[in-house]
C-alpha cells in the first residue's frame, strides 16, 4: 500500500464532494472561533486579575492623633506586608487635586481638608488572595489608631468570580463544539461513504485490504477538522485585531488558540472519520441481501 495512492484517493473523494466538504469545514470554524474568542477573553480576564494582585494596595485611615512612625512600624512588621508609608492629610489633599485635574477647582471650594491621614501599606506578591488580604485586613484594624481599613478585594473578588464564570462557559462551549464538530466530520464521512459503497465493495472484493479502504476517509475527515481550524484561527486573529482597537491592551495567546482550533479541528475529524467508518461494511452487506431476495 502506497501513500501516494491514499493520498490520491483522499483528494479524489474531497474533489468529488467539494461542496459538502467547504459547507463542514466552514461550519466547523465557526464554531471553533466561538471557542477561540472565550479562551481570548478568559486569558484578558487572567491577566487583569493577576495585574490587580500585584498593585494592590491597602489603606489604612488613622485618627490625627495617632503617631506615625509606630503606626508604619508595627504595620510594617506584619506577614505579608512589603511597604507602608504614611501619608498626611495635606498630601493626601495634593493627591487628589492631580487625580480630578480639571476638575480639582471642586476641591478649592472647601473650607477645609475632610481627608483622614492614612498608612499606604504594599502587599507581597504572595499574599494577594482574597483569604490572605482579609485576614491582613482584620490584623492592621486590630492595632490601636487605625479607624478603618480599606484593601480593594471587593475589586479582587469581582474579577475573580468574572474569571470563573467565564471558565466554566469556556467549558461548556468546548463540550458542545466538541460534540457539534464531531457530529459534522461524522456526517461528511459517513456521507461520502454512501456514495462510493459500490466502488468499496468493489475493491474489497478483487482483495484490498482494510487499511487501504479506510484511510482515505481517515484523511479526508482529518483534513476537513484541520482546514476547519486553520479558519477558525484566521477569524479569531481578525477578531482580536478588531477587539484591540477599543481595547488596545488585549492579550491574544497564539499558541493556546492555535492549538485548540488545530487540535480539536483533526482530534474531531479523527473521531468522526472512525465513528463513520463503521457503516463500510454495514452498507455493501445490506446490498448484498437485497440483491439475494
């Protein structure tokens, strides 16, 4: 058995099925990008979330009385802080003039300074967990002068349940293209199979072996699956050319998204081609009968 006869035969069924072959492959990247674009946007949220750990930061608002140099001391010596600084109310007050900008003339009309002095404290990397910036948070609201504490985990917490919903979808929506890409390869094999069910028992009669019947649906299915993903990748890269226009910093994973377009493109093509492969004998057999009554 050559390769260059399998490869004939598999060029000479997608010719002879054109249309039904670019109807599957077409239908195969559309649902393959749909998946491209959750992965695209699960990494974005990953990498937001893992941004938003890493500048975290807490404050910690104290009382005017209050002395600095123990506050920033005994905050300091805490597990998992790397940085407090304390900040007085007219520097805070200067902060907020640059933050509003033009509108820091709001801030002029007051007759005076309604800003706590407060302790910036830096969080080490690994300690940024919603568990770990709580417990930190109870410890700095313990220590005497400390009024109130503030550590942005809602913001945390927020992006992180984001994140998980959106894996989950990620995986729902694998499952389901999975199964729909799967069912189209089968379709197509199983479709070209009918036709040519005269010509295959033709060729198994005069001896030809199993091999050399089934592989040209093997691959005609395989590559199906795999022009289906090189599709799907070419829109999902269009796609996050578009998304980067509003949002300039949206990440786009190469690999992750190649790989799973490519991958799940011939895995299902694969899967489908096998599954189709069965009714190879089943129709000539049924032939057969038919023709002996």
């Amino acid at each position: 058995m050559r390769l260059s006869y399998i490869l004939q035969e598999t060029f000479r069924s997608i010719n002879r099925n054109r249309g039904s072959f670019i109807l599957a492959a077409t239908v195969q990247a559309i649902c393959l990008v749909l998946l491209s674009v959750f992965i695209i946007l699960t990494w974005n949220l990953a990498r937001l979330s893992e941004a938003a750990r890493r500048h975290i930061e807490l404050y910690a608002f104290v009382g005017d009385q209050a002395d600095p140099t123990v506050l920033v001391e005994r905050i300091s010596s805490l597990d998992g802080v790397a940085q407090a600084r304390y900040v007085p109310k007219d520097e805070a007050l200067t902060e907020l003039r640059t933050d509003l900008g033009p509108d820091s003339s709001l801030v002029d009309a007051l007759e005076q300074n309604p800003l706590p002095p407060s302790v910036r404290i830096a969080v080490r990397s690994g300690f940024a967990s919603l568990t770990e910036l709580t417990a930190l948070e109870q410890k700095i609201q313990l220590i005497p002068g400390v009024t109130e504490v503030w550590s942005g985990k809602e913001m945390v917490e927020r992006l992180e349940r984001i994140t998980r919903t959106v894996t989950f979808l990620d995986i729902g929506i694998l499952a389901i293209v999975l199964l729909a890409v799967l069912f189209i390869a089968f379709q197509t094999v199983e479709s070209s199979i009918a036709s040519r069910h005269h010509e295959i028992q033709i060729m198994e009669l005069v001896g030809a072996t199993g091999a050399t019947v089934r592989l040209p649906f093997l691959f005609e299915g395989t590559a199906q699956g795999i022009f289906g993903g090189a599709a799907a990748f070419v829109l999902a890269v269009i796609f996050h050319r578009l998304a980067a226009v509003v949002i300039p910093a949206t990440a786009l994973p190469t690999g992750i998204v190649l790989l799973a377009d490519l991958g799940l493109g011939a895995l299902s093509g694969v899967a489908g081609s096998l599954i189709a492969l069965n009714r190879i004998h089943r129709v000539p057999q049924a032939e057969t009968g038919n023709d002996e009554e």
